[in-house]
C-alpha cells in the first residue's frame, strides 16, 4: 500500500513515492506473505491543522490491481476562545412523547429549559422528528459551544436516543469536545444505556443492568460492535467506574447533597402527567468513582421507608457498592473542560431547585448570565 495526507510530496505524511511492500517474505502453499519493507513515515502522531483535508490511500495485490481509495476530512475548531454558547441538546424519546400528554409535555420542558438558561446566551436542538427520531445534532454547532447541555431518557418502545448513535460510535465527538476545552452536562435517567452501551463491559455495569439493556430492542444493530475498540467515555469524562440498578428498586424523593455549596433537591409533581406519584423507585445509581482524579460527588438519594417518609442520610461515600450517587462532576484542568454527569430526568423534581443546580454548574464553567 501507499498513502498521503494531503500533500503527496511531504515526507512526514506521504508514502506516496513507494509502496510498502516490493519482495515477498516468503511463499508456500497457502499463498504468498508480504513483508512491510517500510514502515510509515516517522511513525509520530501529528495534529492536523483546522479546516479540510484529503486522506489518500492505494492498496496493490499480487495480480497488481490497484484499489484507489480518498477520505475527505474536516477539522473543525474545539471551543476554546469563542464566544460563550450553551448548547441545548433536547433528546428526550420517551414513550408518553407520543400520547395525547405529548404536546403539553413537551412545552413544559421547554419552558423549564427556557427558565433555567434565560439570561446565557444559548440554543437548542430537539432530535425529535414527528415520531421518527431521525434528526442528527450537527456536530458543527456542538464544536462552536462552550458547553453542552445533553437531555435523553427513552423507554423500551422508543429506545433510539441520538446520544446512543454517538457513543456507540468509535468516533465519540463529545468524549473529543471535552478533551479540548468544551464543557458538557448529560442528565437524565437513561443516559447510562447510551453511553455506556457495548457488549461487553463487566467492570462498568453490573448484571442487573447488562440484563436489561441487553434486551433492548436496539441491541442487534450494534452488536456487531468491536468492543474492544470503543472508549471508555464514562470512565474518562465523568470518573465514573460503575452504576448500579437496584433490585427491588429504592425509592426515593429527596437528593441529598453529599458536599458543601449544593442545596438539595426534592421531587414534583410533573406537568401533565397527572399519574406520577411523586417520588422514584427506578434511578441508576453510581457505586464507585475512580481515585486518581477530582470526582465531585454532588448528590445521593435518601431512601424512603414503608410509610412514604425520608429516612437515614444520603448514601455518599462507603465501600464499593454502597454509595447511591446520581450526580458528579470532574472539573476542568486548563486542558479539558468539565464533565458532569446527573443521573435523574430534570421534569420529575423541583424545577426551582433543578435550576440553582444547573445554573451553579454554568457558574463553574465560566458561562456569563445577564440578569
């Protein structure tokens, strides 16, 4: 083979005057082995520059056909140094979006998003399309944010969230967004399916859990995934080692805030959904964060005993396992942006209260609010 990125005459990124391979290593009845007579150019990693490129590669075989193949590539600007913007990703498939509920619903949440970002300068992308969920988030505005607000639940029936296409992908852009300065917040209750889903991930997601979304009705479309290959995102961008769904559920109606500076949040009633009782027994809870870096443990929950009633404290800190977390952070470093991560659907708890949350973590990042 040969290649050359954009120029076939720099010796840096082009191989282009040679092919890899002129002699064989040897031959015998299975056919003939090529040896690599040269190796790639200087074998050192190199940042491209921003803007497009070309990737050319030709691949010759033993008959000398030659296979012609071009990659066209854009590198596109990380978030550093523009002009604040937050990025509202609404990716919320639920199945009651599709009811007669679903109208009102969805204009609730827009104006508790719109209440919670008034005075930023912000945007948003609902990824919803009638009911075919086929709208792509333009990659080109997440890289011209500062900082991503990303909402996703969906239910077995709707199961095809955005952010499940983008985490199950090898190109992760958003674990990329962070590395280079952009800050994101994922919340929701079932985020822990998107971007933690690959076949094989023992150490991430405890059997309860694989037994659940392992059944999903997408699974077959990505199974075929090498696993091997996909980043760890939520080890990476929000230390997190391991989630937990417990069974029989726990339920809860308050966060407890597990360090100083949060004030806790409590469950609502939701508007237009006149069924909900007021608390939750289904969350994903973090059990174990990494060590070797800063992971802010923001909240816990505070179970409920047989009456209904708050008992005990939150479960912050223990042993592996018996932490209940449902939000962290991990802050910036000058290099990467912040990352955090709130494992609760925002529509089912004090708004009021969702909002001093959210807005606190803008305040971290940076994001100017006018009053």
């Amino acid at each position: 083979y040969r290649y050359y990125y954009d120029d076939p005459e720099d010796p840096k990124t082009s191989t282009w005057n040679y092919w890899t391979s002129v002699d064989p290593l040897r031959e015998h009845t299975g056919g003939v082995e090529w040896t690599v007579k040269y190796p790639p150019p200087d074998g050192k990693p190199f940042e491209p520059t921003i803007g497009p490129h070309i990737f050319v590669a030709e691949l010759r075989d033993i008959n000398l056909e030659v296979t012609h193949s071009e990659f066209r590539i854009e590198v596109l600007p990380g978030p550093k140094g523009k002009e604040r913007l937050v990025y509202l990703v609404d990716d919320d498939h639920a199945k009651f979006l599709d009811t007669p509920l679903g109208p009102s619903y969805d204009q609730a949440t827009h104006a508790f998003w719109s209440d919670v970002l008034d005075g930023y300068n912000w945007e948003s992308f609902n990824t919803r399309d009638g009911t075919a969920y086929t709208k792509e988030v333009p990659i080109r505005r997440v890289g011209d944010a500062t900082t991503v607000i990303w909402q996703a639940d969906f239910d077995d029936q709707a199961p095809d969230t955005y952010l499940l296409k983008v985490c199950a992908n090898l190109g992760n852009y958003l674990n990329s967004y962070v590395k280079v300065g952009g800050n994101l917040i994922i919340i929701g209750r079932d985020p822990v399916y998107d971007t933690m889903y690959w076949p094989d991930a023992p150490n991430v997601l405890d059997a309860a859990v694989r037994s659940k979304y392992t059944n999903l009705d997408f699974t077959p479309r990505i199974s075929a995934v090498d696993s091997s290959k996909i980043y760890n995102f939520m080890w990476e961008a929000f230390g997190i080692v391991k989630m937990q769904s417990p069974s029989p559920g726990v339920a809860f109606k308050t966060l407890a805030p597990c360090e100083a500076g949060w004030d806790s949040i409590r469950t609502d009633l939701i508007p237009s959904v006149p069924s909900y009782a007021g608390k939750m027994d289904y969350a994903f809870f973090i059990t174990k964060v990494r060590d070797d870096i800063d992971v802010h443990k923001m909240y816990s929950v505070i179970q409920l005993d047989s009456h209904g009633l708050p008992v005990g404290t939150g479960h912050c800190s223990g042993k592996e396992d018996e932490m209940k977390l449902v939000a962290v952070y991990v802050p910036g470093d000058g290099q990467r942006g912040y990352a955090a991560y709130i494992a609760i659907p925002s529509w089912f708890f004090d708004h009021d209260q969702v909002k001093v949350m959210i807005r606190k973590l803008l305040d971290m990042f940076g994001e100017p609010r006018t009053p």
